[in-house]
C-alpha cells in the first residue's frame, strides 16, 4: 500500500467520527486514530476512572459505551495472553481489516481484540499513529519478562530472516529503550519518514510470526519504530514517542496543613515550561506566549536574573529537582510571592510539587498537565484559584497513562478546547487562546 506523506500543522484541527470507516488509515482519519490507540493504552494501564472521565470523548469516536464506562480495563495483562496469532489476522489486506479489528474489539472487549488493533496501526505507513501504536505496544511488551528460552531460539535460529539483521538488534536478551538521556532536538538528530521502508519491515516480519514469537517480533518492531520517531521531524510524532514516562512512585503526597497562597499583593507572575521545553522558547520573555500573557499579567517575570528553567528530562527525579530550584527561585525572584503560576505538561507538576511544598501561589494555571496525585493533590490546596486548560483529548497524556480530568473542586475552572487536536503543546499557543476564547472562559 502507497502512502502519501500528509503536511502537518503542528495544531490543525480535525474530525473525529463514529464510523467504522475512519478506522482506514488514511490522512483524514489519522487524528481520531491516534486518540483511539492513546485510549486503548489507557485501558491497558487497569485505570477505569481515568478512562470513564473521557467518556463522551471516547464515544464521539467510536468506542462502544461499555469500553468509553471504564468497565473493560486489563490491567497486568501478560504478554504471551494478549497476542492474536498474527497470521491469521490477514494484516496483508492494505488496511482493510483495521475496520473489521475497529468493529471486533467493540463487540467482543478482550486484550487480544484491542492488541490485534495495535498491531494493524503499528503497521500504517502515516507517520503518528504508527508512532502512537508503538508507544502503546511497548508498554504491553515491556522487558518481555516470561518468555520461554524457546521462544528466542525459535525466533533467532530457525526463520528470523537474514536480511532483517540490520533493522533489529540482535542482543543476548530483550532489547531496552534507554529514552532518559536522549535529546530528541539535538541538531542533526531529526530524520525524514519513509513510509515505504516501515511498511515493507513491517509486513515482512509480522506475517511470519506465531503465537510463540508474536511478543518478540511486536516488541522489536515497537522499539525500532519509537526510535524513528524520537527523531522525527514532526514535533508532534516525537511528542507520543516521548509518552514513555517512569511509572509513579510512592504513595500520594499529603498537602501541608494550613499553608495559604499570598495575598493578591504578590508582585511576580511567572511560567514553567514542560518536558524538553527548555530547548523552546515561548516562554521566556519577550517570545509568544509571554509576550502574549504580558498585557494581562503586567508582572510576568521579565527582570533582572533568567526566567526559571529546568533540564526538562523525563524523569521523576529531575521533576523532583525542579521543583527544589524552583522553589529556591521563587524565594530569590517573588519574595512577595507568586501571583498566577503558569505549568505545561510536567511543568505543571513542578507547579504542584511546589504548591505542596508551601511555596506561596494565588493562581495556578495547568496547560495540558497530567492529573497525576501531585497536581491533583495540589488543586486543593486553600487558598489556591486553579485554571485547568486542556485539549477535549490529549493522546500524549493517555499514552503517557495519566488521568486528564481534575476534580470538581470550586476552585478550579476548566477549559477544554473544542477543537480536536494532537498538539500537546496548543495550550500555550496564542492563536489557539484567541480562537477557543481561553482568556474569557478562565476569567484570566
């Protein structure tokens, strides 16, 4: 099958339908795909509030009310249990039996369904959702720990074909990512997709696989297809590809007793960018969004000094780390305190870790923030107005399996897009603030 390289716009809309039809891999259809295959990775995660939070989103494209209720989760599911026998799936069919999958896991809700639909999209020449199914398919593979020896020796020494060696490598044991310390905008590192190359890959290796190797060879192709994408030149692709996260730890975080936010004297505004963000610059002053919020926050941090900036890793400890620096920021840079804190993604957990730790803050602003027990510990915090603005579905959260819905608490006032997007970061474009209306919604 041929496909023709879609131009992206990093925040362009599209529509998302209850069609079986739209689960074709066609350009039209790639944006409800990839939310589809985001949900399923939640689903997998065994997380049925997360999951029944997003309901009306899940229905809207096409997920049965049962599965869009929380009611089918599968959390702790092996391996060797959930894959389909992928040579009777008949992935050969240029697509054409991504509807009847798309159906099938519908009517009958069971791992092995929901994984066959993975497989299919992990197969697809356009560039996302291929990416998104390799996320979600990785975390299901994992160490790939329970494979029988035989199964490697099965796949290595009898059939793996010999041309296949230079697209897998052949280690003594399961392969690991080791996506901590990449730097996906390092110059030079971006590569141009070729669709053709992948789907010829792909459609070599999986119609030979059995019920024995399938975890393998799903495996090995999910590894190499997430290394593609951590060097894509779409932001968006290597935006899903770096929804690997460090699962929580710990049990949740207990917010201090009787710690109030300043007084609306606090004389500094500020922003705190999320995960690789300190290579952008939209929020360091005078670049858009800052620039963008200065009329309405006349006391956004634009003086002596630099703004606040972490190394943007993903990790839990270099948030851990960022939230003490910042912290030391704040009592150097707002001595008054912190009027209105603006967090993006895991800068909003920053945000948060912070709040909880005392740090004096009137308003919290989350875009596009996990819901994870650190911010949503953080928004009930006394005293603290929160503005909650996030896409109607962020597949890079669902990837990452975070919640994406805040408590209704009456300090928080949320804002979701009505325009369906992919783009993790459109919560601090300043177009998509005029066209959603955000400033007037938020009361900002």
């Amino acid at each position: 099958m041929t496909f023709e390289t879609p131009e992206y716009d990093d925040s362009a809309p599209f529509e998302v339908s209850r069609s079986p039809e739209s689960a074709l891999p066609r350009p039209e259809n790639e944006g409800v795909n990839v939310c589809r295959v985001s949900a399923i990775s939640m689903m997998f995660s065994g997380d049925g509030t997360g999951v029944r939070q997003v309901a009306p989103e899940l229905e809207d494209m096409g997920f049965s009310q049962s599965l869009a209720s929380g009611e089918h989760v599968w959390p702790q599911t092996h391996p060797l249990e959930q894959f389909p026998n992928l040579r009777e799936q008949g992935y050969e069919e240029e697509g054409r039996n991504r509807v009847s999958l798309w159906q099938g896991l519908n009517e009958e809700p069971q791992p092995r369904s929901a994984t066959a639909y993975l497989v299919a999209v992990l197969g697809s020449g356009l560039e996302r959702e291929s990416a998104a199914a390799a996320a979600a398919l990785w975390r299901q593979t994992g160490t790939l720990e329970g494979v029988p020896r035989e199964a490697w020796h099965h796949l290595l020494h009898r059939w793996w074909p010999f041309e296949m060696a230079p697209w897998f490598p052949m280690l003594d044991g399961p392969p690991g990512l080791g996506m901590e310390g990449a730097d996906p905008d390092e110059p030079g590192s971006h590569l141009p997709w070729d669709a053709q190359l992948w789907t010829r890959m792909f459609d070599e290796s999986v119609p030979r696989a059995d019920q024995l190797t399938a975890p393998i060879v799903i495996h090995w192709l999910a590894r190499r297809r997430l290394e593609l994408a951590l060097r894509s030149t779409d932001p968006v692709t290597r935006s899903l590809a770096m929804a690997l996260l460090p699962q929580e730890e710990g049990g949740p975080p207990t917010p201090p007793q009787g710690s109030a936010a300043p007084s609306t004297s606090a004389k500094v505004s500020t922003m705190i960018h999320g995960t690789w963000g300190w290579e952008g610059d939209w929020w360091r002053p005078g670049y858009d969004f800052h620039s963008f919020m200065l009329p309405h926050r006349p006391n956004l941090y634009k003086r002596r000094g630099t703004p606040f900036g972490w190394n943007g890793r993903y990790t839990m400890s270099a948030r851990r780390t960022a939230c003490t620096e910042f912290q030391e920021w704040a009592a150097q840079e707002a001595e008054n305190g912190l009027q209105t804190l603006f967090g993006h993604s895991y800068g909003g957990e920053v945000a948060s870790r912070a709040v909880l730790l005392g740090t004096p803050v009137s308003e919290l602003v989350l875009l596009s923030t996990p819901a994870n027990k650190y911010v949503r510990a953080a928004v009930s915090t006394p005293g603290v107005r929160v503005v909650d603005v996030r896409l109607r579905f962020d597949p890079v959260l669902f990837l990452a399996r975070t919640r994406q819905r805040l408590p209704n608490y009456p300090n928080v006032t949320e804002v979701l897009f009505n325009r369906w997007c992919l783009d993790h970061g459109a919560t601090h474009r300043p177009n998509m603030w005029a066209v959603e209306s955000v400033m007037a919604l938020s009361g900002l």
